[in-house]
C-alpha cells in the first residue's frame, strides 16, 4: 500500500520505499500559467519533490509519457444533497438518507477529478458529518476534502424557502442562526441575501436581508475566525454586504459598472456559476421544470453580460494577485461530478468561464488555487508545489493552451493515492488502494 513508512525521508535516500514517483511528465505551474518538463514524487500524501527522479527499491513508478500534471479541481459552489426538482425536496427527509445522498455525489466528484469542494447548504447537515467521517477515517470513503457550510440561512419566505434551510427575521435570529451552524461544525456561513431563479416570481435585484441581519452573521463568523458567503444576484445587495464586510459572493446575475468597481477596490470573490443559466439540457436531463429552464434562458444573456463586466475588474495576469481586482473562482451550483456537455459539470463551469472571456490562465487558477486562495488554503492545495497535498491529475493535453484540456482527466490522485488510472501499468497502485 502505498505512502504508509511513518518515517518520512527525502526521496533519493534509504529508509524511504512508500514514495510514489511521476515520471516524464509536463509540470503546470497554475499560478504562473507556464510548464516545465519535470519528475514529482509523492510521499505520505503530500509533494515531497519536484526534480529529476532518483526511485528506490519499493517505490512505485508511474511514466507520465509526457502528458500533463496539474492540481486536483476545487469546486467552491457545491450541493450534494440537492434535490431536483427542488419542489420534490422533503423537508422531514432522514440524515441517514442526506448522508447517503452526500456521500454517492462526493464519490462521483472526487472521481471526476474534484479534489476539493466548499458547500453551500446542505440538508440536514450531511456534509459535516461526511467531512468528519472522512478525517477521522471510520469509513473507506472515497470523497473530496470538504469545507462544509452545514445549512445555508435565509430569511422567512425568502430564497431557501421549501429547501431545508436555516430561516430567521431580525439581527438577534440571524445571530443565533448563525451560531448554531458554526457550533455543529460548519466552516463558514452561507447566507441568501437576495432572491434567485430557483422559485417563480423571484426577483434577484434588491435586498432580502437588511443590513442588521447581515452584520450579525458577519459577527458570528468573526467570533470564529472564519467568513460569509453570500447568494447574490443584483449590485445593491451587494454593495450592501461589502459595507459590512462580507466579501464572498455566488451568482452575481446583474452587476453595474458601479458594483464591480467597487468588488475590485474590496478585493471581494466572486463565484458566477455560469452553468445555472448556460445548460438547459443538462436542467431538462435532471428533472427541471419547464418553467425552471425557460427562466434559466431568459436571464442567460443578463448573467453573461454582468460576469463579463466583471471580468473588466477582474485579476487575469500573474502580475495582478497581489493588488486590487476581483477574484474570480470556479463553482457549479450543479453536482460537479456529474456528466455534462461530454465532460464533467465542474469542468464545463471553468470552460464557460473561458469561453465567457476569463483569459485562460485565469480560468484555470479559478477552479485551482484562485478557489484554494478563496478557502485560505493555498499553503495546502491548489497548485503543484513542494509541500502542498499530493492532489494531482494527470492529463493528455497542454491546459494552458486551453482549459478544454481538462476533458482529458485520465488519472485521479488524492492525497497520494491513486484514486483511478487509465495508465498502463497502475491498475496494481489503484487495487492496492482498496486492499
């Protein structure tokens, strides 16, 4: 079994046969978008080495033939107990059934080469309880690293309405709300500050939350050292919520010249999901009403023309990610490992962001270590470094070519291990895995 030597060493040296070695490959630099011809080893589930390959007796050896290394996906817009339609949602459902549910979507999305995922609301807390079980390593699970939102918050009536949400009115409810999420686990707080498509008659311009209710989630999450993220469709909302600190947003269906100007001097994120109005085959394939997608096409040229102005605020170049700009990460609001357009849909989002205008080094650190940046976890995944997890992907075609190239995800590797392959030779690593 592969990375199991409790005594790490530098490979190369004795004393170190559990390194998983990648050879004759393309390193992909994400951050810089530039590629090297590069060897990388793998050992107790982190990059141990980049360099020319010294293998010892036991380890094991995988000859890329020159394809393509780059970092694990990171979708940072995930449901993975989602019902569709979202109508059909039982409100009284079991949190053995949301388990179970949660854990078949991770499995599909890890294996879609999904690394990593943040929720954005899931019932009955499902993915709390599936990130726990999988750190504490009860299960053989096979899902992504996750940061969990638990339930998303909204107000009474408002856009989580029927979807087993959180819902409270008032400073103190929202306060409270919020404090119990991040008491049962949750890593940040998920809040609807305005209505969306999801629902007929739903506006997505103005505010559902005031500014008092906004403020309160922004203190709990500040007691916790962590942030909000906020469902948002129209700029006054938004510029709302940057007044009191929240920085982190989903959808952005329509932005003004002003509120993009002013995401770019907060440095805020922002997650456009184009896949919500861009795919209405995939939405009739899932049980969408009719209704539901006629919507989805009708806001479609809105949504697109409000994330391209965005773009025009947006951090594209290397040069840029220190300074001021909006940050542009990559999440679906679909299943990410679902299939889509002949790809997967986590893949399909970081392609409209590309074929929207994001330039595509940027659309590439949006679904990698632009997403990690957003998680403040850009020390331990995103990119493929010295130090960082073993989350990799191997792939036959240059990425920063086009970040179509990501359709070729032939081999999965998280934390080291060889999650699936169809290189010659692993098929040995893969079962050793389960063993």
């Amino acid at each position: 079994m592969l990375n199991t030597n409790p005594r790490p060493a530098r490979p190369g040296m004795p004393g170190h046969p559990a390194t998983l070695w990648l050879t004759g490959g393309h390193v992909v630099d994400v951050v810089t978008s530039t590629v090297s011809p590069n060897d990388v080893a793998v050992f107790d589930g982190r990059i141990s080495w980049i360099g020319p390959a010294n293998p010892q007796e036991g380890d094991a050896v995988v000859d890329l033939d020159g394809r393509y290394l780059v970092p694990g996906l990171v979708s940072v817009h995930t449901h993975l107990t989602i019902v569709y339609p979202f109508d059909d949602t039982d409100v009284n459902e079991s949190s053995a059934a949301s388990a179970l549910r949660a854990a078949s979507r991770a499995r599909d999305a890890l294996w879609a080469g999904v690394t990593t995922v943040r929720t954005l609301d899931e019932q009955n807390r499902a993915d709390i309880e599936l990130r726990r079980a999988a750190v504490s390593n009860r299960w053989a699970l096979d899902v992504p690293r996750i940061l969990a939102s638990g339930r998303a918050i909204g107000i009474t009536g408002g856009h989580g309405k029927g979807m087993a949400c959180s819902y409270a009115d008032g400073h103190d409810e929202f306060l409270k709300a919020a404090r119990q999420e991040l008491e049962a686990g949750a890593d940040h707080i998920k809040v609807f500050i305005t209505g969306g498509i999801a629902h007929a008659g739903e506006s997505f311009n103005g505010a559902q939350m005031t500014t008092d209710e906004m403020k309160a989630v922004v203190r709990a999450t500040g007691e916790h050292g962590t942030y909000v993220v906020a469902h948002a469709g129209g700029g006054e909302a938004i510029r709302e919520a940057m007044s009191v600190g929240i920085t982190r947003f989903e959808h952005g269906y329509d932005l003004d010249e002003q509120t993009v100007t002013e995401m770019a001097s907060h440095r805020a994120y922002l997650t456009p999901t184009l896949s919500v109005t861009s795919c209405p085959q995939w939405m009739l394939d899932h049980g969408f009403t009719q209704g539901q997608v006629d919507v989805a096409r009708r806001v479609h040229p809105i949504h697109l023309a409000s994330i391209q102005r965005a773009f025009g605020k947006a951090v594209v170049t290397a040069g840029e990610l220190d300074g001021d700009g909006i940050r542009i990460v990559a999440g679906t609001d679909y299943l990410p490992g679902e299939p889509n357009d002949g790809t997967s849909c986590a893949v399909r989002e970081i392609e409209l962001l590309e074929q929207a205008g994001l330039p595509t080094p940027a659309a590439l650190r949006a679904g990698t270590w632009e997403a990690a940046r957003l998680l403040g976890r850009e020390d331990e995944f995103g990119s493929v470094r010295e130090g960082l997890a073993g989350d990799l992907l191997i792939i036959e075609e240059d990425p920063t070519v086009t970040v179509s190239a990501l359709r070729t995800i032939g081999t999965v590797i998280q934390a080291g291990r060889l999650v699936r392959s169809d290189l010659p030779g692993t098929q040995d690593l893969t079962r050793a895995v389960y063993a």
